[in-house]
C-alpha cells in the first residue's frame, strides 16, 4: 500500500505525513514509523528515491529511468523536475574546472518560481 501511495502520483513529491494518509484510507492503525521503514526499504531497493530539500522538508518519489533533478522555490516551496538537457554538460564542465567528478545523483537547485516573481 506504501508503494500504491507513491505510484499512483508518480509526478509528486510525498512527504511521509502525505504517504501515512493515504495509506490509512484502507489501514487506519498504520504508523508513520512503519510508513519511515518501508520507504527506506524502497529506496535501498532502489525504486523509490528520496529527497532532501532542506529545511525538514524530505520527500519520496517513485525512482524513474531517467534521472532528474529538482528546482525548489524558496518562497512558496514548489517543486519542479528539471532533466539533464537543460543542465546542458554542468557535470563535465565542474570537472574540468575543479577536478571534481560529480556521483550520478540528483541536483537540487533553490531559486524563485515564476509564480512568486510575478507577484513582485
């Protein structure tokens, strides 16, 4: 039911308060400690990945074939999927300017969605 929860929103971002709810629509005396332990399970599996968006802000997502990245407003909290091509070559160029070859793991960039520039 943990896996239905993340699965049936494959583009959101769930907390484990989010993925407690939804799965005790059908079992109300699961725990959010039995909701923390499955996820890790998920994740270490490898098909569920889990965001750290700072600020005790921690979220799960299904794993996908094509890594992505996450761009996360700093007023409003949203979360937008950014995928490589608009990175362009940032992984080879860190390289050659610092030496540093970047692990093959997500980026999480902070800035201002257009929402809350618009309202400026």
């Amino acid at each position: 039911m943990i896996w239905e929860a993340l699965a049936a929103e494959p583009d959101r971002h769930l907390s484990v308060a989010e993925v407690t709810e939804r799965v005790r629509a059908r079992v109300p005396h699961v725990t959010p400690s039995t909701v923390y332990r499955t996820l890790d399970v998920l994740v270490e599996a490898g098909l569920a990945l889990r965001t750290d968006l700072g600020g005790d802000r921690v979220f799960y997502e299904p794993a996908r074939e094509h890594p992505h990245h996450h761009l996360v407003c700093e007023r409003c909290g949203a979360v937008r999927h950014v995928h490589d091509d608009v990175l362009g070559d940032l992984r080879g160029r860190i390289d050659a300017r610092t030496g540093y070859a970047l692990a093959p793991r997500e980026i999480t960039l902070f800035g201002t969605c257009p929402d809350c520039r618009g309202a400026e």
